[in-house]
C-alpha cells in the first residue's frame, strides 16, 4: 500500500528514504514513519463502532 502511494503520490516522495525500485526489506523499514489511517463514516445510532 505504501509504494503503491508512493508511486502516485510524487509530491510526497522526498519524505521517502526509499523509491520504487527499493526491495521489500527497506520499505518494510521505511513503514514506520508513514502511518496509514483509515477514515470511515461514524456509526449510526445503534451501530457497532468497531465494525468493518
């Protein structure tokens, strides 16, 4: 997920120690210091929360 946004995301790259062409080793090294986040719509009343 993160070299695939990467790859869009050319504004971004200079926060990357890492580019495309990175094996899978230095960007699981790199994940830290990019969190991802998931948005989801707030539950609605009577809705579990933590639901997918």
């Amino acid at each position: 997920m993160l070299r695939r946004y990467y790859e869009l995301g050319r504004v971004t790259r200079p926060f990357f120690d890492v580019s495309l062409s990175s094996p899978a080793e230095e960007w699981l090294a790199e994940a830290p210091r990019h969190p991802v986040f998931r948005l989801v719509e707030p539950a609605a009343v009577g809705e579990r929360a933590d639901r997918p």
